[in-house]
C-alpha cells in the first residue's frame, strides 16, 4: 500500500522579527487543511448560522487558541492580534462572536434535569451531535493520511 505523506514547507531564518514560540501550530494547521477536516467539520456542525464566519473557522481558532495557550475567550483577540490572517489559513473571530457561536451548543432543556451538588450531563443537542458526527463517522476517511 503506497503511503500518501503532506508536504509542508519549514522555513529557517537567523532573525525574524515575527518569531512566535508556537512556531509548530502553523504545520499542524496545515496538516488539519490537508486531511479536509475543515470540510469535515462544515458538512457535520451546522452550528455557524448563514452568515459570517463558517463552522470550521470557530473551532480551528477556539483549538489553535488553546494550543497557543490562550485560556478564555477574549484571548481570541491576542491570537488574532498575534497570529492574523497572513499566517493562519482560517479567519479568527472576535470574543463576541466566539461567545455567541459556543451558545448554539448549549441544551437549555437539559437544565432542569441538573440537581445541585451532583454531576449531570446533558443530552446531545443538535449541534453538538455534530461532533459524534466528525469523530465516529469521518474518522475513516481522516485516516487515511496516516
């Protein structure tokens, strides 16, 4: 079986004033474009709406942000600042939007079920159904790059 390998680009430089310590994320990015998870993602969420920023652009920035250690949402607008358009392959979007977006996934019928001091966990709703979707169903057809 032949193996498929992603060819990514690694430049070294002596000085670059746009030097990051999370130099490593952009091949990762890369790599995720390359096995199509992005479409993976549009064709199972549906979570963004019909206008602004697409399904994939909230997770791969959400992920990228932790990844770089951001830790709250308004550490979106330092990625953003930090990173921009000219070096991620996905436009980030604002803390608001971050917020509003992560909303979708919230299963208000589910609250009622929660008792104080115990642990509950909701039921799936729509969107977050989505995800079962990109790890079990699209798991083969990711795994073929490996």
């Amino acid at each position: 079986m032949a193996e498929k390998f992603i060819e990514i680009d690694i430049e070294v430089t002596d000085n670059n004033a746009q030097e990051t310590p999370f130099a490593g994320l952009i091949p990762l990015l890369q790599m995720c474009n390359a096995m199509k998870l992005p479409e993976f993602i549009n064709q199972s969420l549906h979570a963004h709406g019909t206008k602004g920023f697409k399904d994939h652009e909230y997770i791969m920035s959400l992920v990228a942000m932790q990844i770089a250690e951001g830790s709250t949402l308004d550490d979106l607008a330092i990625f953003k600042e930090k990173f921009g358009l000219d070096v991620l392959p996905f436009n980030i979007p604002s803390p608001s939007a971050g917020r509003g977006y992560l909303a979708r996934f919230h299963n208000a019928a589910e609250e009622s079920k929660q008792k104080q001091g115990s642990v509950y966990i909701p039921e799936e709703n729509e969107h977050l159904a989505g995800f079962t979707d990109i790890h079990v169903k699209k798991h083969a057809k990711i795994g073929q790059y490996f």
